[in-house]
C-alpha cells in the first residue's frame, strides 16, 4: 500500500503548490502591491506552524492514517468553498489559513508513518521516498497552476487545489488509512519531558534552522520572487514561468531522493551542511538570467540544495528526539519549515520593493550565507563536545 500513499501525497502536494502558484498573481490583479502579494502565503504559514505543533502532539497519540483522511477531507472542503467564495477577501484568506493546517497535518503524518515503519538503518531512507513523492507534486504543481492560469486566470486557483486534493483523499481510502491502527501508548509525562529535552540539543536547534532556511527560500525565491523577476523584468509568459518552477522542482525531488540515501552513509549533518551551501551563490546567479536556460540551471541548483537540507533536517531532527517524542520533535521540525514557508514570501516581496532585484536577490544570499555558518558552527561545537564526553566517559 505504500505506492498508493506516495501517489497520494503527489496529488496532495501538486494541489497545494499549483494554489500556491497562482495565489500572489490573484493578490495582484486585484490592486495589491508587490510587497503584500505574499499575504496568503504568510496566512498560510500561520495556519501551517499551528498545525504542526497540534498534529505533532495528535500524532504521538492517534493513527497517522486518521490524521491523514482528516486533513484531506478538510482541505477538499474548504477548496470548494473557495470556488464559491474567492471573491471575498476575508473568506479568501481565512481558506488559505485552513488549507496550511490541513497541508501540515497531512505532511507530517505521511512523514511519521513512513519513519516509523523504517529500520533503523533505512531511515534516511524512508524519508527521502516520502519527501521524494512530495517533490514530485511540487514539480508538477507550479506547471499545472501556470497552465491554467495562463488559459483561466489566476480566479481558478481553487479548482487547481480541489481536483488532485479529490484524487489524494481517494487513494488513502483505498490504501486503508482508515485502518491503521495507533501508535504504542506513552505516558504524556514523558512527551512533555522530552520535549522540552528537544530545546537543550544543539543538533536539532540547528537542524531546525537549516530547515527554516529551505522553506524561507524555496517559497519565497519559486513563488514571489522568481515568478515577478521573470514576467515583469523578462516579459516571460505566465506558463513558461510554471514551466521554469515546475521543472526546477524536479531537481529538488532528486535532492530529497538522494539526499535520504546520502544521511544514510554520510550523516545527515554533512547532506543539511552541503544543500544550505549549495543554495547561496545561485541567488546571485539567478537574478542576471534572461530566458528559459539561464533561469532554469540556477534555479534547479538551488532547489536540489533545498531537497538535501530538507530531508537532511527532518531526518537528523527526527533521530535527535527520544521515542517518546517523534511525534513532538517532527512537529518541532515541521513548525521551521512552515515558519519559513510563512515569512519567505514577505520577506521576498519586502527585499524586492527596498532593494530592486538584484540587492533583493543578494540580500537573500547574504541571509542563507548567515544561516550556513551559524549551521556549521553550531554542528561543529556539538560534534566536540560529544567527543569530550565519550573521553571523560571512557576515560581515555
């Protein structure tokens, strides 16, 4: 039944980034400015962190297969009421802030199945073939919502996010989510204990850093920044700009793919350290492309540095955390990259309207070369202290 969850979450993960596509373009035909185009996904964000700390606790004491019809049939509702509704703002928003709880609950829970039912030394592993699925749908997502806004306009969004959440909910029916039974009980004393013990480890702080860096950029540069440099500053067409997102996004998908196998025989440290690298000097080449080619080899590369970092992050986090707090620490984790992915297009739109594109685009790097070292540095100090103890501890 897992090929049936990974389809699942393709279409799950198509509906939301083919929205999410269009989303800045509908704020912006109806007399936003630049810098708030990225209100929905900000509303989004909030809804996502919410999501995450609540399903992270939901998670440790419910099936992960209820979570995962619940957050599909929620979002399906919604989406339609979208349809109908787009039109006011207020209801407008508050969709988008619904849509990023149900988007958070379901990641996290086709997350957590899938490391609970790993061996030990597949880990990275598993989480490289769920965070691969998920890929898949982001790559054909931004294709879909540039084709059909080109033809429709960006009022259909909805119908964009409707259509593949239908065909996602289907198949967790067929797969028998409904059935999967719950989780081993755990004392809440121990949930909390540990959790709170979450806070004291330099790894997962940093790994969790890592992962805001991915997020912040990836929606920030793939939905607000890139989409406007290239249709206001290139004279792209709509289409061929979710063409440009949608193929980037499959080097992303491979980053996540590889990057699971990689934190299996590097360490996830070394793939977190590597993408946030990789991330930094394709900001500066990103900003002086001129057409399709120039556009997609930069943005490819930074995308292939998101993947790595993020199933990197998510697997070193979930490692971290003790059994009884999977649940918690993956919320932890989960709540970085929705903190990212809720400030990347503000912040994207803000550095752009002070900064022009090229100072946007290299204020950007500047941040992501930041966020590197204080990575490095952090997994550096933990690594040393580490071998301090097994010296003191062996008396070596």
């Amino acid at each position: 039944m897992i090929p049936l969850y990974a389809l699942a979450a393709v279409f799950q993960a198509s509906a939301a980034s083919g929205s999410s596509m269009l989303a800045p373009f509908f704020m912006k035909e109806h007399g936003y400015s630049l810098a708030l185009v990225g209100i929905p996904l900000v509303i989004n964000g909030l809804g996502r962190i919410s999501s995450d700390l609540l399903s992270g606790l939901l998670a440790t004491f419910m099936s992960s297969g209820v979570l995962l019809i619940a957050a599909a049939v929620l979002a399906l509702t919604v989406s339609l009421l979208g349809i109908i509704f787009h039109e006011v703002m207020p209801m407008f928003l508050g969709i988008w802030a619904v849509l990023g709880l149900t988007e958070a609950m379901f990641g996290l829970s086709i997350r957590k199945m899938m490391f609970d039912h790993a061996p030990p030394a597949q880990q990275g592993r598993a989480q490289g073939q769920v965070a691969a699925a998920l890929g898949i749908g982001f790559s054909i997502g931004p294709l879909l919502g540039g084709w059909v806004g080109a033809r429709w306009g960006a009022d259909a969004l909805f119908i964009v996010y409707a259509l593949p959440q239908a065909l996602a909910l289907a198949l967790i029916l067929v797969a028998g989510g409904h059935k999967m039974g719950k989780p081993a009980a755990v004392e809440r004393a121990d949930v909390l204990r540990e959790g709170r013990e979450l806070f004291r480890r330099p790894s997962f702080l940093a790994a969790c850093l890592a992962i805001f860096q991915t997020f912040l950029f990836l929606v920030g540069v793939t939905r607000v920044a890139f989409p406007f440099l290239a249709v206001t500053r290139r004279g792209l067409a709509l289409n061929v700009v979710g063409t440009i997102v949608g193929l980037s996004r499959l080097a992303d998908t491979l980053g996540r793919f590889f990057g699971g196998r990689l934190s299996d025989v590097l360490g996830t440290r070394r793939v977190i350290l590597v993408g946030v690298l990789l991330t930094v000097p394709m900001f500066l080449f990103l900003v002086y492309g001129t057409g399709f080619l120039t556009f997609l080899i930069p943005l490819s590369f930074m995308t292939l540095g998101f993947g790595l970092t993020n199933v990197g992050g998510v697997t070193c986090a979930l490692q971290t955390a003790g059994s009884a707090a999977k649940g918690v620490g993956l919320g932890l984790a989960r709540a970085s990259n929705s903190a990212g992915s809720m400030l990347g297009p503000l912040l994207a739109g803000v550095l752009i309207q002070q900064f022009d594109f090229e100072g946007g685009f290299l204020a950007m790097a500047l941040i992501s070369l930041a966020i590197f070292l204080a990575v490095w540095t952090t997994f550096r100090r933990d690594n040393k202290n580490n071998a301090q103890s097994n010296y003191i501890k062996h008396g070596v």
